[in-house]
C-alpha cells in the first residue's frame, strides 16, 4: 500500500505544516485571479466528494478546488446514496474505492468518521467536517483570511462566540489559532460550552463583553440545532439578546476587528444584519479562501508538497 497522505484534524499537525499549507493557499490562491481559472497538476486524479450531511460552501469549494487543479470529480451526497436504503459509511466506502480514487473528502455526522475510512480505505481522507468533532480545511481557511488581514496570527485575541460545545468549527478554529500563537477566548451560554474546553488551548467565558473586550478578530457560530435533542437557550430571541452581536456590541472591540462567520447564517440570531454586512465583515472572502485552501489540500494529499 503506498503511503497515503490524510487531513482529519488539525489537532495532529504541527504550526510549521500548518503554515505551510497556508503558504500554499496563497499560492494556489494566485490561479482564481487569472482569467484562466485552471492548472494541470492533479490532471488524471480522481477525487470523491462524500458529503453525508448538507453542505453549501465546503461541497461546492472541494468540487471547485479539484476542477481547478484538473482532477476528476464525483459528488455523492447521502439523500441520494444507498445510505437511505440501509447501506453502512463502511461499504459505501468500500464501494467508491472500487474505482480507485486517489483522495475522498468526507462529510458525516459522526465524530471520527473520516478517521474510521482512513483506517479501511485505500485512498486519501479529507475530513471535510465530523459531527462536533473537527473541520480542519474550514480551521485553515479562517487562519488564512484573518492572516491576510492581520499579516500574523501570534497575539492577536480572537473571540469565538456561540454554541461551542457543538460545533467542529469551534474546534478546529481553537486548536489551529492556538497552535500559531493566537490568544483565544470563547463564549457563549453555559450550555453551551464543554466543560475542560481550556484543555485546547483557549480561555472560556460566559460573559460577552469580557470576550469581545479589544478583540482583534471575532467569529461567530450559530446554534448548531441539528445536533441538539433540547433547546439550550429558552428562545432566538433572548439568544440574540445575550449571545449575538450587534453593531453596539462591536464597538467593544478593537476598531478594525474583524467580523467572521462560517456560514449558515442564522441573520437576526447570532448576527445583526448590519454586522454581517457591514464593512469589518469577512465574511464572503472566507468563502472565496475556502477554494485556494482545499487545493492546497488536495495538492498537499496527493503528495504533492514537501
Ligand atoms: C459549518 C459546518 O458545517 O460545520 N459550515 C461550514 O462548513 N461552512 C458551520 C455550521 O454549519 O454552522
């Protein structure tokens, strides 16, 4: 078996390889500028997109990224597999490598899935979000788009507000600012933040003055409801009052913090309308970074660099 190259978490890679794909991102990010949106690289390539769980920005980003470095693609999402009738993430799996793909990016509700194809599957895995567990290519875009602005990640406070315990974003963003040096805080309701969450490197409040207090940059998450068997919070309402940010709010931080959000967008819940599209939102330039970051990793994957 030749010796593949994965991307499950960002928890097991180190600051110099994190810096290196977003040096690489940079790179790559070059060839979306260009009329000719195209490079032959992973030309004879076959790359699957599995997503199991509803995507927007991550499916069609993987799908761009690929294209754009001339690989092959194939888009499986699971209401149109034969998960619905009965078949297992492992067989389906086993299926897809039948064709010999040389990488398959994952999407699936359950924290270690990608690891678990890793394991059994002889191609590539890109985890591209496991239940609550990690999203490392969005971890990676988010370093990027703050790193464009700020030109450094190290000692800039970030603030990463809402449903913590919940939500793979949260912890990629934590584990992968933290390794380069960032001073993160999260926040949110006390149902919403796991006990021991400082153990990755951040501190926690449950107060959203003290996280927003001269902030550099602060992200915001939505109420990850599909992974919820209860409400956490007694309504939206009160929700947006205590947790969300407003213009007001972001007065709080420092004048030229950023505004960050991985989409969805609850709009009224988690974020004024006026912040999400008001001039220190970065909103749309995270989405356009996801697409030089997944051919970084796809590139990277394929044995590409270093
Ligand atoms: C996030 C996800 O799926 O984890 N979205 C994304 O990938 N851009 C965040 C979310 O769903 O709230």
């Amino acid at each position: 078996m030749r010796t593949r190259r994965h991307l499950l978490e960002l928890a097991s890679l180190d600051a110099a390889t994190i810096g290196q794909l977003l040096d690489l991102a940079e790179t790559f990010g070059d060839i979306s500028r260009r009329p000719i949106k195209k490079v032959p690289t992973l030309r004879g390539r076959t790359v699957v997109n599995l997503f199991m769980e509803p995507s927007t920005r991550t499916r069609t980003s993987f799908e761009l990224a690929a294209k754009r470095l001339s690989a092959d693609t194939l888009n499986i999402s699971g209401g149109s597999s034969s998960v619905v009738k009965g078949e297992t993430l492992l067989d389906t799996a086993r299926n897809i490598a039948a064709y010999a793909p040389d990488i398959i990016v994952l999407r699936h509700q359950d924290a270690g899935a990608p690891h678990l194809l890793a394991r059994h599957i002889e191609a590539s895995i890109v985890n591209a979000g496991d239940g609550a567990h990690e999203h490392p290519t969005q971890g990676l875009l988010d370093l990027l788009s703050i790193r464009q602005h700020k030109k450094r990640i190290e000692g800039l406070r970030v603030a990463i507000i809402g449903d913590i315990a919940h939500s793979r974003v949260a912890r990629s963003g934590i584990v992968g600012l933290s390794k380069l040096g960032a001073d993160v805080i999260v926040c949110g309701p006390p149902t919403m933040i796991p006990p021991g969450v400082e153990a990755l490197g951040c501190a926690a409040t449950f107060d959203r003055a003290e996280a927003l207090d001269g902030a550099d940059v602060v992200m915001m998450l939505r109420i990850q409801k599909e992974r919820l068997e209860e409400e956490l919070f007694p309504s939206d309402r009160e929700y947006a009052r205590a947790y969300g940010l407003d213009p007001d709010g972001l007065r709080r931080a420092k004048p030229d913090c950023l505004v960050m959000h991985p989409g969805p967008i609850n709009r009224g819940v988690e974020l004024d309308p006026r912040v999400a599209d008001g001039p220190q939102s970065i909103i749309l330039e995270q989405v356009h970074n996801g697409i030089a970051v997944r051919m970084a990793v796809l590139y990277h994957c394929a044995g590409g660099a270093g």
